[in-house]
C-alpha cells in the first residue's frame, strides 16, 4: 500500500482530514512559549530547589504534560542573564552547574509558573497533543484496518467531532 489511503477504501476523506490535522500538530504541538515564559519558568522551579540546566528543562516539559519542551539554547542563556542579574547563582559540583535563586531572585519569582497560567489565546497544551495522539490513531486504523474497522473508526471520530462541539455549546 502507498503512502496514501486508497480512494476505493471506506473513509477515504477521513484519512485525509486526519493526515492534514497530523501535519499541523506535527509543526506545533503544544503551546508556542516566548522568550518571558522561560525565564518565568526557570525562576518557579528554581524556587522549589537548586537544579542543574538538564533538569530544568525536563521540568519544564514534564508539568507542562509534554507540550512544551525549552530548547538549551534558550535555557542556558535564560541562566547567564538570570546569573548576571543577580537574581541566581550557580555552584559546580560533579563537572555541572546547579543553579539556586538568590533573595533577589526569590523577590523577582512572582506569579503562576508558564504551565500552570491560562493562554488568552486559548492555546491549551494537552489539547494539541490529545488531538496529534488521535490523528496517529486514526491513521494506523486507516493504513492497518480492514473495511469494517475502518468503517467503526469513522463512527467513533464522528461521535468524537459532535461531542468536541457540544463543549463548546454548553457556555
């Protein structure tokens, strides 16, 4: 079988609906965080206890349920200018940096950490990767499943679709 889903096969415009939504999920999981969110991030965690930069970046995208995951090249240098602020300070142990917040850095840590404060635009982070996990679902039902399997899938992401729409119509 090719690479596309068969225009002789039930649910046909599925596979399609659904490659398009796994495309767009691909390119942004989760919610896009700015330049803020990571030195936001950073102060939250280091206020529970000193860490090293691996594990704030493991932090970082375990509260955030995955959808975010900082890239060391914005945690480091979040780090040397949080550093040079005086906000914290770094000891090396082991050959690695563990940073600690300073009594500066406590006053400076205000607020909800990124992951826990509601977006405006409404860019939830385990909605796009719930939705990224159904789209490889529906796509294994349509590359593996027979007629009848793929025919039962298209009635479940109905059901799916008009209870997602329900949501939103109960407010």
């Amino acid at each position: 079988m090719s690479g596309t889903f068969g225009e002789g096969f039930p649910g046909a415009g599925m596979w399609e609906a659904m490659n398009q939504l796994r495309g767009q999920f691909e390119q942004k999981v989760g919610p896009r965080m700015g330049r803020g969110d990571v030195r936001a991030a950073v102060l939250a965690l280091l206020a529970e206890g000193p860490m090293h930069g691996y594990q704030i970046i493991r932090e970082i995208e375990e509260r955030s349920g995955g959808s975010w995951k900082p890239s060391p090249g914005s945690v480091y240098p979040t780090l040397q200018l949080l550093a040079d602020e005086g906000l914290i300070s770094s000891e090396e142990s082991n050959g690695r940096k563990t940073y600690s917040l300073t009594d500066a850095g406590r006053e400076a840590q205000t607020g909800a950490a990124p992951w826990e404060a509601p977006k405006e635009r409404g860019n939830h982070g385990a909605l796009p990767k719930a939705g990224f996990e159904l789209a490889q679902a529906a796509a294994q039902v349509g590359r593996s499943g027979s007629a009848e399997q793929v025919a039962r899938a298209v009635t479940v992401l109905d059901e799916a679709r008009r209870k997602l729409y329900s949501i939103l119509a109960q407010d």
